[in-house]
C-alpha cells in the first residue's frame, strides 16, 4: 500500500481543490491520503465525500509554529497534526487567529508591493480564497505569475518576496510545545514536518526534536522532497534512538510546485504506528456511492 501523508488543496496554497486532490491521489495509486493544509480543516469533508470505494483518507492540518532552534534563536516550523477533533475550543481559537493573522499579513504585503507599482490586489487575493481560507505568501506568488511578471510560483518568490525586498512582515505562530500539546488534548497525533530542510532556511537542532519527543511529539517527516539521503539517514536513525514514527510524504502542492504526489511515502507499519495512538477522529474509509 502507497501511503502519502501531507498534502495541500486550494482550501491553503496547493491548485487541486480536496476532491480533486483525492482524484490525483488514487490515479497515482495511493491507497491512502492525508489531507494537510495550513491551519485549517475545511477542505476535510470534501475529500472525504469524493474517496473511491477503499481508499482511505487521513484529515490532518499543517500548523504554523515557531520554536527554539537549540543554538540560542528562534525559528520557524511546521508541524503535521493528524486525526484530531476539529471542534476542540483551543484549536477553533487557534486555526482562528492564525488565519486572521495571515489574511491581515497579506494585506500588508500586498499594499507594500502595489506601491511599488506590482499589480497586486488584496482584495482580489482574498475574494478567490474566500472568507476561511488561511491566505499566505504563495497566493501572493500566484498572483504575479496570473500578471505575466514571472513564470512559476518559485519565481515568484526568488525574484519579489525572498528577503531584502522590503515586503517582509513578521508573524506570530503557535509556540510548537503548545500545539504538541493542543493536538494532544484533541486526541490528535504530531509528526514534525522536514525538519532537516536546510535550504528553506534555518531549522531546529537534533536537540530541540529529542526536547520535544519528551513533550509527546509522535513522529518526524524523515523522507521528504527537501532532504538529501544523508539527512534522511540522520533523521531515520535519530527517530529511532527516541521511538518516534518515521513518515515519508511528497508535501504535494499541485501545480504550484513541481512534486508529484506520492513521490515520498510512508511505510505501513510506520503508519499503523502513528495512528495506532490517535483517539481523536477517524481515518476515513471510501465505500460504495450513494445513489
């Protein structure tokens, strides 16, 4: 069984709405899908309605942290949460805020680059997303490749929202102990997501991953697109020494990058491991349509 746990739809910054992404998923001959995106769980229904008979769909989210990166800074992460209650008061309040921050954040940004003469328009940004939708830096990249001023989404960000352009905003993500804990509480299990991934920018040490495997984090994303097979090696046996599940996923975004979904798998027994320790919601099982 193919087993491909993170994954993005329109309802966060991928191009396949959920129904789509499903479709793609059972085309490349997974069996089983985690839908993940950025700190919301919209899109988790109409996934779950579009499964083929035997396909089995995990709802999870990716959330937006931040965390010590054991060499006296702080850095940002993201954690994959898996099978969580939804409706769990502290993570409603914390999805919430997040998405308030982000769609007030591009606003910002988007005013900053119109006044530099980019043809970029907030409100149209927004208007495509909708009122639930987390809105990010990559809707801003999409929408200077939908102007014609660069090519691809990655353009776009080398070329107008990398740092030193004077577009950058900062904000405030969940403290990744307290998500660790948040997930927790909603019967949810966590796994950090490509940690190792140097060339997004800094990451956290061997030794923040063991302080938080301490804290009650399940699992790290070992195979991943962004780490070579020197780090997967440092992450499979570092995972091992703290018994943490070891996934592998494709971080599969549609056409906003150039990953295949699938390209990266988790092994079955990693994820029976993983959701062996979820009480929060189910997995969700494709059966036969309703007529």
């Amino acid at each position: 069984m193919r087993i491909d746990l993170h994954t993005h739809s329109t309802v966060s910054d991928g191009t396949d709405g959920p129904a789509d992404l499903v479709a793609v998923a059972a085309a490349a001959g997974l069996g089983v899908v985690a839908l993940t995106d950025h700190d919301t769980t919209a899109g988790w229904q109409s996934a779950a309605d579009a499964l083929p008979r035997g396909m089995r769909l995990v709802p999870g989210a990716e959330l937006s942290c931040e965390s010590d990166d054991g060499r006296g800074g702080r850095v940002s992460v993201h954690l994959l949460a898996y099978l969580f209650d939804p409706a769990a008061p502290a993570i409603v309040a914390e999805q919430r805020r997040l998405r308030e921050q982000r769609r007030s954040r591009l606003r910002t940004i988007a005013g900053r680059m119109a006044a530099d003469g980019l043809p970029v328009d907030a409100d149209e940004i927004l208007a495509r997303l909708g009122p639930d939708a987390p809105a990010g830096r990559p809707h801003l990249a999409q929408a200077l490749v939908r102007a014609g001023l660069c090519e691809t989404v990655d353009e776009a960000f080398g070329s107008y929202l990398a740092g030193g352009r004077g577009y950058s905003v900062a904000r405030r993500d969940t403290p990744v102990e307290r998500a660790i804990d948040m997930i927790a509480e909603a019967g949810g299990v966590t796994v950090l997501a490509h940690p190792f991934a140097f060339q997004r920018g800094p990451t956290v040490s061997a030794e923040v991953i063991e302080s938080l495997a301490r804290r009650g984090l399940t699992g790290v994303e070992v195979d991943h697109p962004n780490h070579d097979g020197r780090t997967r090696d440092e992450l499979r046996a570092l995972a091992k020494d703290l018994g943490l599940v070891r996934t592998g996923s494709s971080d599969y975004h549609g056409t906003n990058k150039s990953i295949a979904i699938g390209q990266e798998v988790t092994a079955p027994e990693e994820f029976d491991a993983l959701i062996a320790q979820a009480t929060g919601t189910d997995v969700v099982v494709g059966g036969p349509r309703r007529r």
